[in-house]
C-alpha cells in the first residue's frame, strides 16, 4: 500500500463500494430466481477471506513495516490516522446514505 494513511482509507473503501457494486449488479443479472447451489457460499467465503486479506494488507502492512524498523510511535500514529480517516468516510458514507434513502 501506500506510505499515506489517508489514501489507504480511501482505498478501502473504495474496495468495499466496488464489492457491493458487484454483488448487486451480478444479483441483478443473475435473478432472484437463480437456484442456490453450492457455489454461494463457497464464493460468499471467498470473497470474505479476499477482504480480510485486502484490508489486514491495507490497515496493517505499513504500520507492522514500521514497527519492525523500531519506530513503534510511527506505526501508532500511521494505524491510528488510517483508520480514523476510515471512520470519517464511513461515518459520511453512511450519513449520506440515510440522507438520500430514508
């Protein structure tokens, strides 16, 4: 990822709109009439070892590499603006959202 927390955030993020985008749009195309197989839950389980792997990558590769080089305060704070920065979209996403749809 990158050395910038913020952008780290935001690529987060960015993440989990494309995933739900796709989870919609696949339901739309697919149908409510589509048969559940075997095939849901393996890739319902897929996808969620793919975003715990994306997002441990994505909060913690940085601040691991920073507190492997010695520099603890640096990892901290690197971690903590990181997910900080998420809390805010988060918070705004889900604001807008109750903004727009309820």
């Amino acid at each position: 990822m990158t050395t910038n927390p913020y952008i780290n955030a935001a690529l987060a993020s960015a993440y989990i709109v494309l995933v739900v985008f796709g989870i919609t749009t696949l339901g739309e195309l697919v149908g409510s009439g589509a048969e559940d197989t075997v095939m849901a839950p393996i890739t319902m389980l897929s996808l969620l070892v793919l975003s715990v792997a994306f997002m441990a990558f994505t909060f913690f590769y940085r601040p691991v590499v920073l507190l492997l080089d010695g520099k603890r305060s640096e990892a901290v704070s690197f971690f903590v603006r990181t997910l900080a920065a998420f809390v805010l979209i988060t918070a705004v996403v889900v604001a807008t959202g109750f903004a727009v749809f309820v």
